[in-house]
C-alpha cells in the first residue's frame, strides 16, 4: 500500500510523529502544484509552516489592514493555472491568469491550457462554482450569523435519521436564511469579495450547506450514541472527539452540541471532551467534568494534546471521566500512513479498553 502513495517534497513530508492534519493538506497542494505552499505562506507573510501553525492557533496575529485585503489574500492562494500549474510568478510576460467565468474557482494561464483542460474541468465546474461562494460565506460562521438557531424537535431521536426528517420540524427555514441574507455581515461580505455577488437562491443554499455541515457533526454523535444503544435518560453520558482539529475548535462555543438537547430532551447530562493537538484556544477550553454532567444540559471541554496522553494525564488519575462514546471527524489514517503511526497508540488504547468507538470518513 505504501508504494501507491507518491513521493512527497521534502518541505512538508510529515514524520511519524506528525498529528497535524493541515500539514498533510500543506503537502497534497505541493504534490499537485510544486511551491504552491510557499506561495501561500508568502502571500500571508509567513515563513515556514511552523509560523502557519502559529497563527492558526492565535498565538500571532494574521493581521489584515481590512476585509477586502483579507479576501484578496484568500483569493490569491488559488491563483495558479488548473492546466500547467504555472503560479503567477513564472508567466511570461503579457500572460495574466484568467477565472473560469462559470465557477470563478479555477485560474489558467492560457486559452489553449483552458482548452486542454475543459473535458475534466467540465465535470467539477458546476460543483465548483457553489465551492467557491461556500468559501467567502463561510465568513458568517466567524462573524456569529452562522449557525442560525433550531427549533425544538418534535420526533423522538430513533425517528430521525437523515435530513429529510429534520428538516421538516424546523418549519420554514426561509425567514431565518433570510435575516442573515439581508444582514450587515453578508452586505459587508459582497462590499469586500473580489466578485459579484451571488443571487438570492445560491446564497440561501449556500447558508444551508454550510449550517448543515455544522450540525451534521452534532448529530453523528447522537446517531453514535442511538447505534451503541446508549442511554441519556438513564445516566450521563461522556463523549470523547478524539482528533478534534482547529476546524471544530477555531470558533467553538459552548453552546456548538445544543442540538443534543433537541435530539435527547430531558436527558440527564452529556459531555463532549474535544482532544487534540490541534485544538484551538478558546471558551471550550475548559477542565473536562469529573462527576455528574449537568442534567439536560450539554457541557463541551476540551484537551490540546494527542489522545493517549489525555488518558495518562487526566482519565487514568480520574480527573476526567472514561468515555461511553469516542468519536472522530474524518481523522484521515486510512490515506496517510503518517497519521496512522499518530493515531496507533488511541486506537489500542480503544480496543484495549473495548470502547464504543465512531470514526467517519470522507469518501
Ligand atoms: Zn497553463
Ligand atoms: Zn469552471
């Protein structure tokens, strides 16, 4: 198996001891597209990847002068050509990279590397197109427009078991899309985004995917707890992300599991513990419990570190509880035998101590 997997550029060829996920990503851009990692740490004024790192855990600051800059600098980590992966700085001269006018995601260098390209491009540029506006919008999840509130469920949690059965019990969703939508936040958003923007229906949709996206992750620890034949009105429940990274912990709020409460009401107590190196400071930052949760209500804690030295340092001296439930987002062992040498010790810890265990992963 390890002989399929091409040979990585030095720069970012992650060790055995590599936890950190961006860090693979880092290295799949370089394996596509030669110094394109180097063009982004440039463009965000960043030396190597440990300033990266840095920064995306708030230790120094990305400082932007405005919002327009900001997305500039996002934009600009996409400028290479789809067809020859030529970055700006090896066009020759008079040759720009130009936007595919449809999904305005892609750059090429050339009509003819266009052309050549067409007959892939053709089959992503639709999905694309909705890729790159969930990219500006996605914005709204720091700005607090995103995740819009929920409604109380009126089906039982073994009554639901896809989208088409939630979402019928949150009523019309449109006025609330629509308070974001017509919110200083999108308008400031479109002001400042290199292109027009998107009407009405595409932005709606757009809100859509990405608030389900974020629930979706809340409601695979339900469906977790429902498929292990967990009780939550019998006792508390502790749940262990193992793994978590900065994209479930950057703008974490207490209140990000809530659906839970809608999912189980009247349970007596839930407690999500978010573990990994890559977990981002913030309100979630916060002891995991040692007793009793709090009675219909759901406590988030988190642990920056690798997963088994949670367990020695706090599980195994009981100053946090053992987990009924650990479930990990997409943790990405099964493409990357890096990551799988990080993640060995968690899941002998997990088979040793037999624990209900959830892994999703992406197709
Ligand atoms: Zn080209
Ligand atoms: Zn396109």
């Amino acid at each position: 198996m390890a002989s399929q997997i091409p040979a990585l550029p030095q720069s970012f060829a992650p060790g055995t001891d590599s936890v950190f996920s961006d860090q693979s990503g880092f290295h799949s851009l370089d394996s596509h597209v030669p110094g394109l990692s180097r063009v982004i740490l440039n463009k965000l004024n960043m030396k190597d990847y440990g300033e990266y790192r840095a920064a995306v855990e708030g230790n120094t600051k990305v400082s932007f002068r405005n919002y327009k800059e900001m997305f500039q600098k996002m934009e600009e980590t996409f400028k290479f050509c789809t067809g020859c992966n030529k970055l700006p700085e090896h066009l020759t001269e008079g040759e720009t990279l130009k936007r595919c006018v449809k999904c305005l995601n892609v750059y090429y260098c050339t009509k003819d590397c266009q052309r050549k390209d067409w007959l892939q491009h053709k089959k992503v540029c639709k999905t694309l197109r909705l890729v790159a506006i969930d990219r500006l919008v996605e914005w709204l999840m720091f700005t607090g427009d995103l995740p819009f509130p929920t409604e109380k469920w009126s089906k039982s949690a073994a009554e639901v078991t896809n989208w088409d059965d939630w979402l019928p019990m949150q009523g019309d969703l449109t006025p609330r899309l629509d308070a974001i939508l017509s919110g200083g936040d999108m308008a400031a958003l479109w002001k400042n985004a290199n292109r027009t923007q998107p009407d009405a229906a595409d932005l709606r949709q757009s809100l859509w995917r990405l608030q389900s996206e974020f629930l979706s992750r809340v409601l695979t620890v339900g469906m977790a707890i429902q498929h292990f034949g967990l009780d939550p009105y019998a006792r508390p429940l502790t749940v262990h992300v193992a793994g978590a990274s900065h994209n479930e912990t950057m703008r974490a709020t207490a209140t990000d599991y809530d659906e839970l409460n809608h999912m189980f009401p009247g349970h007596q107590g839930i407690e999500i513990v978010m573990v990994g190196p890559e977990v981002v400071d913030g309100p979630i930052m916060r002891p995991p419990l040692t007793a009793f949760g709090p009675r219909e209500r759901v406590f988030i804690s988190a642990y920056k570190g690798l997963y088994h030295q949670f367990w020695e340092e706090l599980v195994e001296k009981e100053e946090a509880a053992k987990p009924d439930l650990v479930v990990g987002f997409h943790p990405g062992f099964h493409a990357n035998p890096g990551l799988l040498q990080g993640w060995l010790p968690t899941l002998l810890l997990l088979r040793d101590y037999n624990t209900p265990s959830f892994f999703t992963m992406y197709k």
